[in-house]
C-alpha cells in the first residue's frame, strides 16, 4: 500500500512504515545524498534550509529545518551503521547552528530498514528508541509522528517524479 503511513507506538519508542514504488536503491539513495534530503525531509512546512552529510559510520548529518515564522529546528545525527540498501541506522539529536547538541528535543536512535516489496516497490521502516517513554511521549507532543509522516508523503512524491524521469 502506498500513500499512508503506518504509526505504532511501543514501550519507549515509535515504528513508522509505509510502501514506496520505487526499487530499494533508489529509496537507499534518497536516505544518503544531501541533494536528495533536501528536497524531502522535514514536513512540508518546515523545509530543510541547510544540510550537510558525511554518509559513513561515524560520519554526520547536520540539518535545519525552517518553519513559516523562521524558527529554525536544527539536529544532528551520527551514523552507525550503513548497509546499502537495506539499513542506515543513527544517533539523532538536537543542535544548534554549530552541531553542539542540545537538549530542545528528545533524542533517539533511529534504524531504518528498507526491505523489498510484494509488488515489487520497497518496504520502508523507521524505529526511533528513545532512552523512556516519557522521551517518547515528549518526542511525539512535539510532532515526530506527525511530521515524519509528512516527510514520507514527501518522498513519496519525490521518487514519483525521479524515478519516472529517469
């Protein structure tokens, strides 16, 4: 199915999934390209303004995200593990400007598994673990569910129109 994610909330974390039809690598790709990031991810109305990326273990992702009054949302992210194309896994955080981490939001490690679909599109899954569930609750009264979700519907649009273009 594509076009809706699914949300499941566990004990100290959430899993985010939905079915893109694109082929594995080309979902893979937009995970790891910073031109590709920029044009997805965040929710619409909070667009990435800057981002940088160091796709490798123990590289960096740094990014900000602009909302229609100009508040900026920074994080950062240090990869763990990089498995093309079936995982990408990080530490995600907030920052400010300089990449020093904050404590704005909570923080979690997110792993994100792309499998292969029945139909033959991609299955795309994001656990986010959080260190408590008051983490957890926090991170979604801030809008993680809401807003990935968003990104998702972003992506889907975005490898709909690169992948026919291509």
């Amino acid at each position: 199915m594509t076009g809706s994610t699914a949300i499941t909330r566990e004990a100290l974390g959430l899993t985010l999934s939905r079915t893109f039809d694109a082929p594995r690598e080309r979902v893979f790709r937009a995970l790891s390209l910073e031109s590709e990031l920029m044009r997805w991810w965040g929710p619409p109305s909070y667009p990435v303004v800057a981002c940088t990326v160091d796709f490798r273990p123990g590289g960096i992702w740094h990014y900000c995200l602009r909302g229609p009054a100009g508040d900026e949302v920074w994080a950062r992210a240090v990869y763990r593990d990089i498995r093309e194309p079936a995982l990408v896994s990080y530490d995600e955080t907030s920052s400010d400007a300089a990449g020093t981490v904050t404590t704005d939001r909570p923080g979690a490690f997110v792993t994100i598994r792309l499998s292969p679909a029945p139909d033959g599109g991609t299955r795309f899954e994001a656990r986010l673990q959080y260190t408590d569930a008051s983490d957890r609750d926090r991170a979604v009264r801030y809008g993680v569910e809401r807003g990935f979700s968003a990104a998702l519907g972003l992506l889907e649009n975005h490898l709909r129109m690169t992948t026919t273009a291509s």
